[in-house]
C-alpha cells in the first residue's frame, strides 16, 4: 500500500515534469540547439544569448534589464546599424554602366 503511493506520486511528478518539458521547455531550447548546431560559433553561450534575444522579447527585456545583457543590446544594434550604412552606400555607389548606356554616352 505505502508503495502504490510513492509510486503514484513519482508517476505524477514524471508527468508533470514531461508535460512542463514538451510546453514550455522544448519550443525555446530545440530550435535554440538547431541554430547553434548549424552556426558552430566558437563560444556557444553568447550566441545562444544573442540568439534568445533575437527571437523572443521576454528575453530581450529580461537581458535589458542586466549589464551584460545591455551590451549585447548594444552590440545586436550596432550590427544592425553597420548593416543598414552597407547597404545604403551600395545603394548610393555609382553603378557601372552597361555598353548600351556607354554608347549612348560617347555619341
């Protein structure tokens, strides 16, 4: 009888903690491992940090909250900052010309 119990209640912690697992746990950390997986950084901790901050706000506004998190922010901006200054300068430089527009030019 006293065993029924014990096991019973071991049965409900495991289920618990299974349905907690395939809930809360698993949509964050697999897609996560994937991403880390496919990228091979050479420090896996920051990525997954980064990468937690670039696809869920709780963790971004969780991270703003900490100093080591508020330079990350600071560093995913800049990223983004000198990715957007790249792409404007090539739209902004001059494009080489194509032998119809040189043609056209030089009569």
């Amino acid at each position: 009888f006293l065993l029924r119990g014990r096991c019973g209640a071991a049965l409900a912690m495991a289920q618990e903690i299974c349905q907690y697992i395939d809930k809360k746990a698993s949509p964050i950390v697999d897609p996560m491992v994937v991403a880390t997986v496919l990228a091979k950084p050479e420090l896996p901790v920051p990525f997954m940090m980064r990468w937690l901050m670039q696809n869920f706000n709780s963790a971004k506004e969780f991270m703003a909250t900490t100093n080591c998190g508020e330079a990350e922010l600071l560093k995913m901006d800049i990223q983004k900052l000198q990715a957007e200054i790249q792409e404007l300068q090539d739209q902004l430089a001059p494009r080489p010309a194509t032998a119809e527009k040189a043609e056209q030019e030089a009569q």
